[in-house]
C-alpha cells in the first residue's frame, strides 16, 4: 500500500475509535431504589455500569442521593462508589439491613459465594452458602430464576439455587485423593460424563433452579422439597411469610432455550412451608410468571399467556386473591388495537416493586408501537392510564416505586438513560411532575424522527389487512448538502422491538456520519397480538419486504443518499440483512451480520429453541416433532441461502463462538457459499462470546470493523 494510503486508512482508524471510545465512556444507570428517611428526607440508590476499554470489563458503581422530600431536589449526591464481587444486594423491609451475595474465588481458584448480612455499623453476618452441600450455585440477578427477598419479619432470606447434584467418580479411581470415608459412600461411580441438560443460550448450567431459606440467625439453610421435574424461580413471600409463591417451569420432556422466550410451559405455585404442600395458583393450560404481591399481602399479580408459538408475545396481567383463591384478569392481551393508550403488555417480568401504597394500582413501562412508556393499572377498576413522562417521542421505564414515589428511566436515540423522581398521583387527571436525578446529556448533532408505513395492497397479510409498521430514522447533523449514506437496521426476535431508545451502536454510526433505519416490521412488540401472529409462516417474505419499502419510503423523501444503502442486522436481523442483500443485490454497498440465521433446514437439531425454526416457517410444533422433506422444502424456501447465487453486495459476518441459539455454522456454511462465488466477505469470530456478542472488547472491535467494512465499500 502507497504511504499515503496508509496514512488515510490509519486517520479513518484513528477517528472510529475516538467516536466509540467517546461513547463507552457514558456511564447508565442499571436500577435504583428509593425509601424515605422521615418526612423531610428521601434517600435514592443508583447503580451504574460503564465500558473500561482498557480493562476490558464493565465497571460497575454506586451513586447515593438524598432528596428534599417536598420538591424532590438534590440535596447530597455521593461520590461514585465502585462495586467489586456483588452478585446482589437487598435492603431489608425496613431499611436496618442489606443481604449481599458476593462471590469470590479462593487460593485454590474455587468460586465461594457468601450471602453477607450487613446494617450501619458494618457486616454482621457472612455464610459461605454452599459449604452446607444443601445446593449448587445460587442464581444471580440476571438470571430468569433469580430472586433475593427478606422475609417480612426480617429473620430469613429467600434466594434460588442450582439443585444439589449427586458426587460422581470414575468406574475406575477416585475424583481425587482426599475422598474421607463418609463422603465415599455419597458418591455414585461412572456418572461423570452423563448429560446435564439445561436451559440453553446465556443459561448455561441452570439445570434445575430450586428454592433456598438461610434462616439469618442461624445460619440453616432449608431447601424446599419442589418437584424433580420443575425449574423454580421468582419466589416470593406469600401472607405473613407462611408461604413461598414462585414460578415453576416444567423441565420434561427436555428443556428448550429460555432466554427471550416467554412461551415455555411455566405456572405460579405457592408452597405452604408448615405442610411443604404445593399448590398451582395460575391455569395450568398457560404459561404464567413474575408474581408480584401486593404491599398490603391480600393479592397478587402476575403474566400470562398461551403455551408455545411466538417466542414473545402479548401477555395477560392476572390477579390471584388469597382469600377467595380466586384469579381474575386485569388486563387481557390485546389482539387488535381499540385505542391510543394501550397495545398490550410485552414484558418478560413484572419491577420487583411496582405497586401503589394502596394495594389498588400497578406501575409497568412495555412498548406502545416503538416507544416504551409507562402505565398505571387500576386493579379494581381494571382499567389503564398511560402517565405521562419524560421526552416527546422518546421512551421511559419504571425503575422502582415505594410509597407512590416513582423512580423512572427516560432516554431517546439522542440521549442517554437518566433518571427522574415524582410522586404517584390520586388525582388520576393531574399530571406527574417530574425532577431530573442526573442531567442527561443530549446530543444535538443526532436528531431522530418515527413514521409510520403502510403495507402497498399486494403486502397486505391476507387475515389481518390493517397492520401497518414503525420505523425510526435516526440521523447525523450534516454542515453541507450532501445526503448521509443509509444503515437498514431490523431487529432481530423477530419478535422484538426497537423503541426509542439511545443505543450505542446507533449513535456511533451517526457520529461517523451514517442516518440509521430501524425496522419495526410486521411480527414486532407493541403493535398488538395480531401483528405477532403475522409473521408466522411469512418469515423471509412480510418482513423482507417491509425492510425495502420502509428504505424506498425514506430514499424518496430525500432524506438520504440511496445510492449509498448498508445493511446491519443480528440474528433475526441477520437473516433479513442476508435475505435483503440476496434478493435486492443491486440496492446494497455492502452488509454486515451477527449470528445469522442463513439456512433454515438445518438449524432445528443444533439450536436450543428448534420450536423457533417450525413456528416462524408456519409450522405447529411439540416435543416429539421431527425434521422432514416437507418441513425442510418450507424452510429452504424461506432460507437466505436460497438466493446467495443473487448477492453482489461484500458481507462482513461475525460470530459469537459460544452462540447456543444460532449456532456459528450458519454464518460459516454462508461465508462459503459467498466465497466460492467470488463475492468479497470476511468472518470474524469472537471467543468467549455467545449470541449478543456484548463483551467490552468483542462489541468495541465489531464497532470499528463494521465501519470500516462500511467505508472501504463505499
Ligand atoms: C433460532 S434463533 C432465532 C433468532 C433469535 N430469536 C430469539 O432468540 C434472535 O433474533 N435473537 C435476537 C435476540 C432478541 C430476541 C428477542 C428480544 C431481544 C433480543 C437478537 O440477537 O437480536
């Protein structure tokens, strides 16, 4: 390469990094609570989390306010406070005490994890929870069985655990040296190498979550007697800490991926710890989770919906009373729109807190077409009100509510995440008003606009003729004329969405001077369940062609360049990025995947959500269903594969090679038929990395290499 050349090709370098490293820095906030302290005083925990390019880590912290209980203003804000080695914290009911689980790795190398008891004066209890042998590891936060609850009396700790599983030893020798006698006789031979299903993508080694009571005092743990064949998670105390409440997911005939898939077949239980009877609260024929109960413990609520389909979709918020046992339906699941304030609930869980002071309203934020906002339900009256809040067109999300005091998450594709306090209303016509925690810092060289889009006649599904779809288009500030270039932007799922959100990638593609066309084609969230449904069968076609007419719509604006079109999408998203640059080769520069799925047919034996594979190709699915030739024509016809003889467009692919649900030969099986085509592509392949590939140092390379990919074929 002539000097020059190198020296151009180092500065275009030089500059991408400069823009990601400027936007790793934002720090967000990840959750918050609030109490009050007295009537003057109002106390707020904010936790953060920021990209340490140079750790290659995310580092996580504290920030504490106390606010004027009045005017809810700022009166002290500590210093950042970074937390190391906490997989949870909990603050008693009445705020004397915090339980921490941490977890730590001994000379040995050996992981520990300890709930510590801690009050003001320091900690006063440490358990090394595991020593006992009564369980496996304890579940963290993220995960979907996680939980973390003081009793009401503040004496015991409901958490989740692996269950215990028994010690194996070779046919042929000992585990290793120190077996004493005791411990032989618990330890079963030749089971080493014996299959331990579990729950798929991102739940690797979450087999079979039950449920734990440390009792603080002494130190016992009691692990309740559940089913061998249940997964429990979500516990919570019931009335007067006599009963556990938790969700139970069935794990027979085997275990399906769990991550983004709120379909698998679950029930709410409650189980009586005098007479460890069990007993299903919810509909056995639906799939229920996340129940909440209400502050003065007469009810609870929950989410339901139908067993298998779409891995997301619309859900029922329930009721259950404790003493009439009866449920009822608060809010049922929105089929097709009736009005401007609600589409339905597209939440996996409910906030741990989000009842009113009174027992008689729930705060919950989910997507309205492409925007999250915030709801307030009346659980008496059963009817719902969207509060107002935050940004016009941007998006907001409860982050905790205690005693109608209201913390919420506000942001749009131009600002980042900031927090804001107000106080829940009685007056339901009387609006909230809302105080900023943290200043957010909105930038202005980024602007961002929502349309609507209509499918043409012929795009029209065939049952449900009047679904339309959402885009968003976010856009660079230029100094001249000339038009940006176009990044199309679907998202993957397909049943997700994209609301109006700051995202970093986004923003960094602006800042490098790209617009971005995110794609809310028919099948997302928060359209109602009617466009879920939609997609069904239509897969490879309905939302291929909502992506194109959506970028024709914009292009004849003039909004942008369309001669200068890129293609970006993950997973699902890659699926369209590779239909789109297939079956429309002369629109596209160039494209770039994550994780995508390219070839239908041979996907159901390696994901660990084969339903996904029938259910979005039309087909219904079971346990015992079967790959064959009709199946596979379907799937190859709706394959991108199909039309990689069409592709003219270069195609940088990257993988995650820990990906569970779309396994890395997609991509490589696609990258070939690419290169033996004489088509110019290249594939990156991450270690450690599963299918969001979000490590600090993955995400941060995949950043400069999207650009670049993008700039050399423009
Ligand atoms: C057999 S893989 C199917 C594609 C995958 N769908 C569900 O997991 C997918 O597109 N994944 C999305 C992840 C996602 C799904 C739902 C909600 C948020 C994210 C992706 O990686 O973008």
């Amino acid at each position: 390469m002539p000097l020059l050349a190198v020296y151009t090709e180092l500065k275009k370098v030089e500059e991408i990094v400069g823009v990601y490293r400027d936007l790793a820095s934002i720090s967000l906030p990840t959750s918050a609570q609030v109490r009050s302290v007295d009537d003057q005083f109002l106390a707020v925990t904010t936790q953060w989390s920021q990209r340490d390019l140079e750790k290659s880590e995310k580092t996580n912290f504290t920030v504490n306010y106390i606010l004027n209980a009045q005017d809810y203003s700022v009166l002290i804000k500590t210093p950042s406070q970074e937390v190391k080695n906490e997989i949870w914290k909990k603050e008693s009911p009445s705020g004397k005490y915090h339980a921490v689980v941490t977890s730590w790795k001994n000379k040995k190398g050996e992981e520990k994890q300890f709930i510590e008891i801690w009050n003001s004066q320091g900690k006063i209890k440490n358990y090394d929870v595991c020593s006992q042998e009564k369980h496996g590891k304890v579940n963290n936060k993220d995960d979907t069985f996680g939980c973390l609850q003081w009793s009401n009396n503040e004496e015991k700790l409901l958490y989740t655990s692996e269950r215990k599983l028994p010690k194996t030893k070779s046919f042929f020798g000992t585990t290793n040296g120190n077996d004493d006698k005791k411990e032989e006789k618990d330890i079963v031979l030749g089971k080493e190498h014996y299959t331990v299903e579990d729950w798929g993508e991102q739940l690797v080694k979450k087999s079979c979550s039950v449920i734990c009571i440390l009792d603080i005092k002494s130190g016992t743990i009691e692990v309740l007697d559940t089913p061998a064949d249940l997964s429990c998670g979500q516990a919570c105390w019931g009335p007067e800490d006599n009963t556990v409440v938790f969700t139970g997911w069935n794990n027979d005939p085997f275990r399906l991926g769990l991550k983004y898939c709120t379909q698998r077949q679950s029930a709410v239980y409650t189980y009586d710890l005098k007479t460890q009877k069990i007993t299903s609260i919810s509909d056995k024929t639906q799939s229920s989770r996340s129940p909440n109960i209400s502050p003065d413990q007469s009810k609870l609520v929950y989410f339901d919906q139908p067993i298998g389909g779409a891995h997301k979709q619309c859900s029922r918020l329930k009721m259950y009373d404790f003493k009439t046992q009866t449920n009822q339906v608060i809010l049922d699941i929105v089929h097709r729109p009736k009005d401007e304030v609600c589409n339905g609930i597209y939440e996996d869980v409910l906030m741990s807190r989000c009842w009113s002071h009174d027992s008689k309203q729930i705060i919950l934020s989910t997507s309205y077409r492409s925007r999250t906002v915030l709801y307030c339900i009346n659980v008496e009256t059963k009817t719902v009100r969207q509060l107002n809040g935050g940004i016009k067109d941007g998006s907001s999300s409860i982050v905790d509510i205690y005693k109608d005091i209201i913390i919420i998450s506000c942001t749009s594709p131009n600002t980042p995440q900031h927090l804001m306090v107000g106080k829940l209303l009685s007056n339901p016509g009387e609006e909230i008003k809302w105080h900023y925690l943290n200043q957010p810092e909105i930038d202005n060289n980024i602007s961002f606009h929502l349309s609507s889009h209509q499918p043409t006649t012929d795009r029209k599904h065939s049952k449900y003729g009047y679904l339309d779809y959402e885009t968003i288009l976010v856009l660079p500030k230029t100094t001249d004329d000339k038009k940006p270039p176009l990044i199309l932007f679907p998202h993957g799922g397909p049943h997700t969405t994209f609301d109006t959100l700051y995202m970093m990638y986004v923003a960094g593609f602006c800042k490098c001077g790209f617009a971005v066309l995110m794609v809310n084609y028919r099948g997302s969230l928060g359209f109602g369940q009617d466009s879920v449904e939609s997609i069904l069968g239509n897969i490879g076609d309905q939302d291929v062609k909502d992506c194109k007419a959506a970028a024709d719509e914009i292009i004849s604006k003039g909004l942008v360049d369309g001669q200068k079109v890129f293609m970006f999408g993950g997973s699902h998203g890659g699926f369209l990025t590779t239909h789109l640059i297939g079956q429309y080769p002369d629109f596209f520069q160039a494209g770039c995947c994550r994780n995508p799925v390219t070839n239908l047919t041979v996907m159901t034996g390696v994901t660990d959500i084969p339903d996904w594979v029938y259910v979005e190709s039309g087909f219904d699915y079971n346990h015992s269903c079967l790959l064959n030739p009709s199946y596979s024509e379907e799937m190859w016809k709706r394959s991108p594969i199909r039309y990689v003889d069409q592709v003219k467009a270069p195609l940088l692919l990257m993988i995650g090679k820990d990906d569970l649900r779309v396994p890395p030969s997609q991509a490589k099986e696609y990258y070939r038929a690419l290169k033996t085509r004489n088509i110019k592509t290249r594939l990156i392949e991450y270690e450690d990395n599963c299918h969001p590939i979000v490590k600090v140092d993955s995400e941060a390379d995949a950043f400069v290499n999207i650009m670049l990919w993008y700039k050399e074929h423009s």
